[in-house]
C-alpha cells in the first residue's frame, strides 16, 4: 500500500522528493513523544499520521499508544477486543514489548497498542522500582529496528507521560489556534523541563505544533502571539480544521490513504519534512 501512496504523491501535486532524501539520511530510532494535557487538540491524529508518513517515505515506524482510551490503536484500524497484549503488560515487565506490536494495513507501520488495563497501570506503578523508567527500559532494544518512533501520550501530565518523556529524545507539543491555546503550556514546559533535569538530560522540545487552524482572526492571532513566545521552535507547517482528518480514524485509516489530496494530508506530509530535517 506504501508504494501506492509514494506513487500518488505527484498525482496529488505534492513534492516529496526532498523528504524522501532528507528522510534517508535521517538516524535510526528517534523517538518522540506527543503531548499536551489537553483533549481534543490532534495529538493521536498527529501520532498516526507522521508515523504513516514516516512508513510511506520508506523505513519502518512504531506507534506506541500510551493513552488508556486507544484512539491511536482504533485509528490505524486495530479492534481493541482482540488485542492480547498491550502497553500495559509491556510497562509491567509481564512481556517484552516486541510481544505486544501488531502491524497495521500500512505497510511499515506498526503499533504498540493501548487497553483500558493501562487506566490501572499508574496505581500499580506507584511503589515499583524504576517507575519514570519502564517505558525507556522496553523500548531500548528497537530504537534500532524503526526509523522513528511516535508516543501518543494521554491528555494529562501522569505517570504515563512522565514515562513517555523519559523514553523520548524530544517532545512535539500539539496546539490548538483557539483563544485558550497558550494556557496550560506553561505547565507542561515545566514538566518536560523537570524530567531533563531529573530523568532525562537529553530530552528536547522538538517542536510546537500548531492544529486546528481556521481562517479567522482569531486563529491568526493565536498564530502570531505562540511565535512571538516560542520563536523558532513552533513548526512552519500549521494543521487546518479538516474534514477528512475528523473522518479518517473511523475508517481506521491515516490521512494520506484515506484522501492523499485532502488539505490535511498535505499539511502532515509537509510536518514530517520538518521533523526529519530538524532530526
């Protein structure tokens, strides 16, 4: 399906030849986690659609959905009753993660995914050894069979995204051009910020993103007030308010093959140009 999608690019007018070259100069086994500790502000789309990407441009990607509700896991069209092993098992030292990844009908692309027994996993983390580090234990032995890997975070600042950001080398803030857009990213800098001190030296703010976008003054102004407070670290590429974004996941299908020429397909392409040249 990969070389389908390659071969449509330039059908759909889109330019990939220069990602592709940046991507295959690009290390193995960057991984990045997508947080905010908001709802509803296009982190699991975000995660979905790089890591397809990120597949259809020629390497292999893992998903890993660290959001006990699983829309990352439904999104790429796995059924969450069939699933016999999860994050879950994997955090709690029952199987390694390489037992919990299923492929996906992306060719390239896989996915650790999520259960509603990773609600319990904060609770039963509490007293156990190491806990900030269970994610970064289970994901060391792939960081070299993927090109990149994609944590889609829950919408809250927990344990769960603690381990995220300790298992990452950068952090891609999703942010919605709302009028609020700004509250509440003060507090996740500090935590990202907490965890390079303690937890994590190396951890980076890969980027801001911001999602949403409508025409409107509104958005605009929320477009120039973030880049006025955070500068070059907030992405060129802006994700629009799109339909075929909203209506893909029900399909169980990334943007770019459920409409490769829609707006929001174009945008995420254009995003994992920007993450693969920022490495």
């Amino acid at each position: 399906m990969c070389a389908l999608i390659v071969e449509q690019y330039f059908a759909a007018g889109v330019c990939i030849s220069p990602f592709l070259q940046d991507y295959i100069d690009a290390p193995m086994g960057q991984v990045i986690a997508i947080a905010n500790q908001k709802g509803g502000v296009g982190k699991t789309t975000t995660a979905i659609n790089l890591g397809a990407c990120m597949a259809a441009a020629g390497r292999r990607a893992l998903l890993i959905d660290m959001d006990p509700q699983g829309n990352a896991t439904s999104g790429v069209g796995i059924d969450r009753n069939s699933i016999e092993h999860s994050v879950y098992e994997a955090l709690m030292g029952e199987v390694p993660l390489d037992e919990v990844i299923l492929s996906t009908s992306v060719d390239r692309l896989d996915i650790a995914p999520s259960t509603r027994d990773l609600v319990g996993a904060e609770l039963e983390l509490v007293d156990a050894d190491e806990r900030e580090f269970r994610l970064r234990a289970a994901l060391e032995p792939l960081r070299g069979v993927y090109g990149h890997i994609f944590i889609d975070c829950p919408p809250s600042l927990n344990l769960l995204t603690v381990n995220a950001l300790t298992a990452a080398d950068g952090v891609l803030v999703t942010l919605q051009c709302e009028y609020y857009a700004l509250e509440g990213l003060s507090e996740l800098l500090q935590t990202v910020s907490r965890v390079q001190e303690v937890l994590n030296p190396k951890l980076e703010l890969q980027g801001v993103l911001l999602t949403m976008f409508q025409h409107t003054n509104l958005s605009s102004q929320v477009i120039e007030d973030v880049r006025e407070h955070l500068g070059e670290k907030v992405y060129q590429t802006i994700i629009p308010r799109n339909i075929t974004l909203a209506e893909a996941p029900s399909f169980g299908q990334p943007v770019i093959f459920y409409d490769l020429r829609s707006a929001g397909a174009k945008a995420y392409l254009a995003l994992a140009r920007e993450v693969v040249s920022r490495g």
